[in-house]
C-alpha cells in the first residue's frame, strides 16, 4: 500500500463516504499493530489511491490502550457525482484486505479472498452490464477497410486499427464520433509512422457500459492510459480532437515519457473557466434529448463537403439503440464549466504539469467552429513549444471530415521539420 498526502484542496473537493468499520481491532493485538506500523501511527487518518485512481482513507482510532481499537475505511468520491461503479469499489477494499492480510501475522490472504467469494463480492462487470454493437453492424464501411483489433482494458474491450510502420501515431477522437472520423488521415499519416486509432469505451466497436456512472473523465483517463500500456507504445505522437484531446492531454500530463509531440485540433483542457457559449448551447440541448442523431449532428457542422448516405450508416453503426449511447449522452455534462466541477481538480493539475513539457506542438485549427474557438489561445498559454496558427479555412468542428487530406498533409511536413 502506498499511502499518498492529498492536497487539502483536492479533499475539500470530494466527499467522504464510510465503507468498512473495525470496531474490535484491539481484540487482535498483533493486527492492531501491524496496521499501526504500517499506517506509520496510531490515531489520524492516511489516504492511498488504487489501481481504479480512486481516494481512499484508513482513520484509525486510539480509545487509550496502547494500540489502534477501531478502524473505517472511507471512500472519497467527486461531490456531485455518484458513486463510481460498485464492482470498482468491491475490487479495491478486496485489495485493500488482502494488503492487511499481508502485512499482519496470522491472517491468510487466501482466506480473505475466500471470504469474498463466500459473499459473492463482484470485482468485475456484472453480467448483462456491457453492451457490444453486433460486429455486421459495421460491414462494409466506405473508406475504412480495416480489421479491429482488441485490447482489453479493466474487463471492457476497446477497439483499434492500425497502418503503417515506426514510432506510433495515435488518432483519438472525440463526441459522439468513432475513429471512422480519421479514415482519410490514415493513409497519408501511414506513409510515416505507425497510425494506431482507438475507439474510446462507449463508442465505435469498444464496449458500451450500461450504467451512466460508468462514465467519468477519471475513467476515461484510465481506459485511455491502460490501452496505451497495453500496446506499450512510445514515442507518440498524439493527434486528438474533441475529447480525444481532453483525454490525450490528462494522458500526456500522467505519463509524458511516453510522448514525443502533440497535435490538437478543436480540443482543449478545462479546469472550470467560462466556455463559449455555442458549448453551453450545445452541452443544455445535449442533455434533453432522449437519443443522439449523430450523422445530423455531424452534417449541420460541414463547410465544404456533404455526408454521403453511406458514411451516415457508418457514423450511426455504433448506436442500434438508445441505451448504446450512454456514454455519448453523458460527454457533455462531464466538461468542467465551474471550478467546483468533477474533473476541474484533476484537469487543473494536469495543466500545470503540461506548463513544464517541451514536446513539440502543432495546432490544425478550423475557421469555422464557435464551439472550440477559445480553446486555442487557452492551449498557446499552456505549452511552451507550440508551432505558428495553422489556419484551416472553411473547416468546421470535425475538421478530420472537412479537411483530413489536408491537415494530414500538414502534419506530415510539420513532422519532417
């Protein structure tokens, strides 16, 4: 266990939830003090994230008898948030048992995990729990003639492609759009490098939790986090738009030597200052409808080209069915808009570290998208090596649709630069 001091300021923004209570540790001495030992003391309280980056604190309690003789376990959770999925938070206090098996003599880890099958403790997602969009759904997709491939991250399987050979070039999209969104980059970015493009959860041919709760920036950050150390890639070059760049960019700031240079298009990392109000319009019809019209969404945002009928199919293809959408219906209430908004913390911290990285950044941007237009000065201020306004005229927000010949053909002379 790895005990970590969170900032006061990240506590305030959470709240404490009681999960377990020790009211008898004094009954097993040598348990008390192996926990008093390894917690480094008898009374107070120390915290340690697990592997789902949840918070988590032990408060240990002294009555006056030369040893801990209580003990709670809290979970910390985001304020206006519910709590994270149940299994999650079963998986980690199962953790977190076996580690006071470990450390205190007499007790077994085996019988603790004994137990928790004993009480059919859920680790993983239960069943019935994850949607997967029938496989004929996606055949015969114009323009986007590649196998996918799987990686599974937590228990979900997330979908990619690849094309090409050399260090990684990773597309990652956005809402409510798939990575069929990159598939005329593809092949001009394949001529160098090695293109890599997920399908985050909840989209494209990636599994689809049910739940809402499923759903959070923290978990997105990890699923993203997780598919690029299971492909252990390095030397990326990340190329994302939408909320491919608000995950990227979390990405890059937890494990920038990973990273060699970042491309950002119509994208940007907030930690709650004011949007553009086309967002708030956006983000305010988004949450009233009862299913996402994707390829209408996608059309109304075109300047030089119209969607055929056929790549409507395509973009339509992940969703038979409302509750496929879950994870699209949710994106727009999870951007920050005020300080005291889930994920502001974490983005805060982020961009802070992004202030001290000198990977080289190029911004494709399109003249014609009210909803991200102040997003780009706001990236200028954070790096500190960012290439000249590139200028893509008549290009919307899906600019990967508009113009994705041509911002490849950009990139590629920004990469032999």
């Amino acid at each position: 266990m790895n005990f970590v001091a969170p900032p006061p300021e990240e506590l305030r923004r959470l709240r404490a939830d009681p999960l377990l209570h020790e009211a008898e540790l004094d009954g097993r001495p040598e348990v008390a003090e192996a926990v008093e030992r390894a917690a480094g003391c008898r009374a107070g309280r120390v915290y340690w994230r697990s592997r789902h980056d949840h918070l988590y604190a032990l408060e240990i309690i002294d009555t006056g008898r030369g040893r801990p003789s209580a003990a709670a376990v809290y979970g910390h959770w985001d304020r206006y948030e519910p709590r994270p999925p149940e299994h999650e938070i079963d998986a980690d206090l199962l953790d977190f048992g076996l580690w006071v098996a470990e450390i205190a003599p007499g007790l077994d880890p085996a019988d603790v995990e004994k137990v928790a099958r004993h009480a059919n403790v859920r680790t993983t997602w239960p069943d019935g729990s994850v949607l997967r969009t029938p496989e004929a759904r996606f055949a015969d997709l114009p323009g986007y003639p590649y196998e996918a491939r799987l990686v599974e991250v937590e228990g979900l399987r997330m979908a990619y492609v690849e094309c090409g050979a050399g260090d990684p070039i990773l597309l990652v999209h956005g809402e409510p759009t798939w990575g069929y969104l990159y598939r005329s980059m593809i092949p001009p970015l394949a001529r160098t490098g090695r293109v890599i493009v997920p399908d985050l959860i909840g989209f494209g041919r990636s599994d689809k939790p049910r739940a809402a709760n499923a759903y959070s920036v923290k978990a997105h950050v990890r699923w993203l986090r997780g598919f690029i150390q299971g492909l252990d890639l390095g030397r990326i070059t990340l190329v994302c738009q939408d909320w491919g760049g608000s995950l990227g960019l979390r990405v890059l700031a937890e494990m920038p030597e990973r990273f060699a240079r970042l491309v950002a298009m119509h994208t940007g990392i907030s930690a709650g200052e004011f949007h553009s109000e086309a967002f708030l319009k956006w983000r305010h019809f988004s949450q009233r409808v009862e299913m996402l019209d994707v390829p209408k969404l996608i059309r109304n945002t075109l300047r030089r080209r119209v969607l055929t009928g056929a790549e409507a199919v395509a973009y339509d293809a992940p969703f038979p069915a409302r509750e496929y959408q879950t994870g699209a219906l949710v994106f727009p209430r999870l951007v920050p808009i005020r300080p005291d908004h889930p994920g502001a913390y974490d983005n805060g911290v982020a961009i802070a570290r992004l202030r001290t990285l000198d990977l080289p950044v190029l911004l494709p941007w399109g003249d014609s998208d009210p909803i991200t237009a102040p997003a780009q000065a706001h990236l200028r201020s954070i790096f500190p090596n960012v290439a000249p306004p590139l200028v893509i005229r008549d290009a919307g927000h899906f600019i990967q649709e508009d113009a994705g010949p041509e911002v490849a053909e950009h990139i590629l002379r920004w990469l032999g630069a």
